[in-house]
C-alpha cells in the first residue's frame, strides 16, 4: 500500500464512507487503531514507515517528517530511542499528540519533500533542524552521511545556508562547521576525531576520500607528499588486511611519498603523541623541501 498500511479517518470518509461504515471496520477487525483517527489496515502490526507515516497522518494534513525521524528516514541518523516519532506542523496548528513529538514551524514549500510517500522536511532542512540539538562531531556524520549517499553535498549546503537568515535556529552552527578551513569529509568517526588533531599539528586541510597509488587512501597533503591512515578498532585485523595495508604503504614508499599510520587508541587517548609526531615529520618535509 503506499501509505504503508495506515490510513486516516479523513481519508477514509474523503472516499465515501460512513461514520458507521469506519466503526464496523474496527469492529471487525479490519481496522486496527494506531492513533486517535489512524489506523492500520487488516493487521495491527506496521513497519517503521508504517509508524512514520501514520504519525505524519495523525497530526494533520500539513504535517511532515521531521529532525530525528526524517534523518532515519532518510539514512543519515540511526533512529533515537524515544525519540523516532517527530513531526513538523504549522505554527497555527494546536494538535497534541502525546506519543509523537511535534514541532511548530512554517516551512515553505521547497522545504518539504516525500520519501517513499511519506511526507518530510527535505536533507537541508533536516540537518538545519539537526543541527540545533546534535553536537558538532555527531553533525558532521549527519552531513557526511547525507554527502555519502547524494542527498546533498557540502558546497550545496553552504550555498544553501547563504540564502537563509543568520539568526535562523541551526544554520549558524551549520555554517561555522562547514567553514572550509575546519570541514573536510570523512568516512567515520575516527577520521573525524583524527582531523582536529592535523590542524592543532600545524597542517591544513587534507584531501580525503583520494585514490593514490590504486588505494583510497584516509588523508593526503599533496603539497607535502604525506600520507596518513587511521586503523579503527574494527579494521585491519586479519592477515589478509594486514597485507594489504603493508602492499598500501610499500606502493606509497615507492611513490616518494610519506605513510603514517595511527590506531584508534593514539587518536582518541594518545593525542599529544599524534600532534607531535605529525608535527615532527612535517617539519623534516618542510626542511627537505627548501
């Protein structure tokens, strides 16, 4: 069904039924109600976008998806305990709805988008909303994630966030996380804890996601020839990803290039370590080079 198995009651009389017509259906177990003038139809039983979408049905026709459920939605935010039931309505709509969590704000129509049928704020918006509650580093995933899988990618977002008001909830921390000279993309939360640390060490922003030498390598300064790698806790364990790192270094080697390589314990515990050693070789690089 495109709505998922849910239907309203709205919808149900917009078709022809009757108020009774509605009552005998749930008497007979044809309707089973989910929430006040929602339904599922034929088993109580729905999906997770089943739930969505009948949460979108029950506050309204102008309802959408919205923050923490439109980032599940949308595959960018794993779904929050507690928390996978928000929706966004107008601000003139008083509905209460104890067990969903509902926003008051107007949004325009380029704000608003479907997914699967299901009604939604669009990525932009979503992560503008996300970024008003999330920490920096759980933002940029959000971001990362939605650049990953092509909803939207950062120089779209940035030009996005220059046509909004400053003073609008979210877009300000969106703006000072993506500022180009603190942002890059990564593939996960190591790499994001590892580029911190680069800058502190005195190294501009790398290239990430860059193939070099048959590889995809973490992070690369062309400028001076360095390559780093990070090694999270669940990589690089067998033999066979033991070798293949060692051939990933040796083609680097090869190519005149330097290959550091820290584990997810020197990141997120051994930082000064991290710091000096980066700032150590780049400052043989930096000589080498004169």
């Amino acid at each position: 069904m495109a709505q998922h198995g849910v239907v309203a009651r709205r919808q149900l009389l917009a078709l022809g039924l009757t108020e009774a017509a509605v009552k005998q259906r749930l008497k007979r177990g044809r309707l089973h109600p989910l929430f006040s003038g929602v339904y599922a139809v034929g088993r109580p039983d729905v999906s997770q976008k089943g739930r969505w979408m009948a949460a979108v049905l029950a506050c309204g026709p102008e309802a959408v998806l919205s923050d923490d459920s439109a980032a599940a939605l949308y595959g960018i935010r794993h779904r929050q305990r507690g928390r996978e039931l928000e929706v966004t309505v107008p601000p003139s709509r008083l509905r209460i709805r104890p067990e969903i969590i509902i926003h008051r704000r107007m949004l325009a129509p380029e704000q608003i988008g479907t997914v699967d049928g299901i009604p939604i704020t669009s990525p932009i918006t979503t992560l503008i909303h996300l970024a008003t509650r999330l920490e920096r580093r759980q933002l940029e995933t959000a971001v990362n994630e939605a650049d990953k899988i092509g909803l939207v990618d950062p120089e779209a977002l940035r030009e996005a966030l220059d046509r909004l008001a400053r003073h609008q909830r979210g877009v300000g921390a969106l703006r000072t996380m993506l500022d180009k000279h603190s942002f890059v993309l990564t593939d996960s939360k190591l790499e994001q804890m590892f580029v911190p640390l680069a800058l502190r060490a005195g190294l501009g922003l790398p290239l990430t996601r860059h193939r070099l030498n048959g590889f995809l390598v973490d992070f690369f300064w062309p400028d001076l020839g360095l390559v780093v790698e990070t090694d999270g806790l669940t990589y690089h364990r067998t033999p066979a990803e033991q070798s293949r790192d060692r051939l990933r270094d040796q083609r680097h080697t090869a190519a005149r290039l330097t290959c550091l390589r820290f584990t997810h314990q020197q990141v997120a515990n051994e930082q000064d370590h991290v710091i000096g050693t980066l700032r150590s070789v780049v400052r043989q690089l930096r000589q080498s080079r004169l």
